[in-house]
C-alpha cells in the first residue's frame, strides 16, 4: 500500500493505511506493555514504536488539506459521529465497571494493557474525531476514516474469535460476541461508504 501511494499519491489509500498503522500500534502495543517475551520480543517493540511516529507524521501530513470545507456529505459525517460515539461511550462504561472492582481488590488482570491502550489512546480518540465531525470541522472528517480503518481491522478478528469459541467455551460471553459483531459490520459498510464519498474540495448541498 505504501508503495502504491508513492507512485500514484492516492489519499483514500493513505488514510487506509494509516488505519492499518493504528491497528498495528495497537496490537504490537498489547505484546509491548505486557511483556509478552518471546524470542522475537525486540521486533514487537520495533513494529509499536515505528507505528507511532508513522501515525504522529502522517497524520500531521493532513494540515495543508484541513482548510477544505466539506470533505464528507453531512448526513454521512453525523453518522460516523454517532457511530463513533456510541462505540466510545459503551467500551469506556465497560471497561470502567470492570475496572472498579478489581480496582477495589487491588487485583491486576492478564488484559490490563487492553484497559490502557482503550482508556488512555483510543476511546479519548473516538471522541475527539466524532466532536470533530459534529462541528463540521475537516481535519475531523480525515480521522474518521483512519479510525474506521482502524476499528474494522482490530475488531474483526476479535469478533471472529469470539464467534468461533461460542459453541466450545462454557463461559461464552454472547453479548459480547454480539456488540464485536455488529460494530464490525457497521464499521466495515461505513468504511466503505466512506472511501467511496470522500472527495477533496468538493462542496456538497
């Protein structure tokens, strides 16, 4: 993808692979934090560290195109707003009522890294995209498909896993299977939506 980018300079395709980007910073970040020591542990910590300058410098490409109004139809913007705010406000009132009582046993679980990279990183970003959108702001409509990308490329296999371990798994978490689920497909039509919509300077009713 980056090399096709450097040939044709093709932003949707940038934004694409920035989401990947995030969702390699998220997953490489899971094995750094938690100090999952194989013998390839040096790469993981490689691959988390280069993944963020390649977020912090591409995203900071954006600036000379965030004074283009209307990158997105409104319609769709608010959408994706709502979208990511729902997202958003669901996993922070999770997390937080898992949160609190192992809190109060002082008790440290084998996902705490999940709990840090979603509270600390992505959720305070979803929210911050989606109060981009609702002001119509266009550096807003920029991140919202590297968060899409993002979500749909971290969320599927996720939701995968989840689905496959319901018939074998006595402590099936169904709900949980079915939130994975549905926000993968949402995410993945959005995504698309998106992409196909998005457009440089164009104005729209």
């Amino acid at each position: 993808m980056s090399a096709v980018f450097l040939r044709y300079g093709d932003l949707k395709l940038f934004i694409a692979a920035l989401g990947l980007v995030g969702t390699f910073l998220y997953t490489y970040g899971l094995f750094a934090i938690t100090g999952y020591f194989t013998s390839i542990y040096p790469i993981y910590l490689g691959i988390f560290g280069l993944s963020i300058y390649s977020l912090v410098f591409g995203l900071s490409s954006f600036k000379s195109m965030t004074g283009q109004l209307n990158l997105l139809p409104g319609r769709l913007r608010r959408f994706i707003a709502i979208f990511l705010s729902v997202i958003c406000f669901l996993f922070v009132f999770l997390w937080i009522s898992v949160l609190f009582p192992l809190s109060s046993s002082h008790s440290r679980p084998d996902t705490y890294a999940v709990f840090i990279l979603d509270l600390c990183v992505v959720l305070p970003g979803l929210a911050i995209t989606a109060f981009l959108l609702f002001r119509s702001i266009p550096f807003g409509d920029l991140l919202a498909g590297v968060f899409l990308i993002k979500v749909v490329t971290l969320i599927l296999p996720v939701a995968i896993g989840e689905i496959i371990l319901l018939p074998h798994h006595r402590l099936a978490d169904y709900g949980m299977a079915s939130i994975y689920g549905v926000i993968v497909v949402l995410s993945l039509f959005l995504s698309v939506i998106y992409l196909w919509k998005l457009r440089i300077g164009t104005p729209y009713s």
